[in-house]
C-alpha cells in the first residue's frame, strides 16, 4: 500500500481501489455515499488486504 494510495483513498475513497475490482468499488462507493467515514475505513481495509 503506497502514500498515495492512502492519501487518495482520504479524498476519494471510491477511486483508491477502482483496480480492485467492480465489487470492491461498488461497495466502497456506497458507503461513501452513505458517509465519508465509512468510505474511508472500507477502501483502506480493502487496501491493506493481503490477499487481492
């Protein structure tokens, strides 16, 4: 997980993990939609996951 990442994912939750994949995107934009916290703690969680 690179810096600009993270600072992207402050700003614009939804386009720090666009390459995620559709799923990733669509949930981490409606909860962005829902408040800017949750959008946030989501694309981070997804970011810092290991495994994708």
């Amino acid at each position: 997980m690179s810096i600009w990442r993270v600072i992207l994912s402050i700003f614009c939750p939804p386009l720090a993990v666009i390459d995620k994949g559709c799923g990733s995107f669509v949930i981490t934009f409606l909860l962005w939609l829902c408040g800017w916290v949750p959008g946030v703690i989501a694309a981070l969680v997804i970011l810092n996951n290991p495994e994708r």
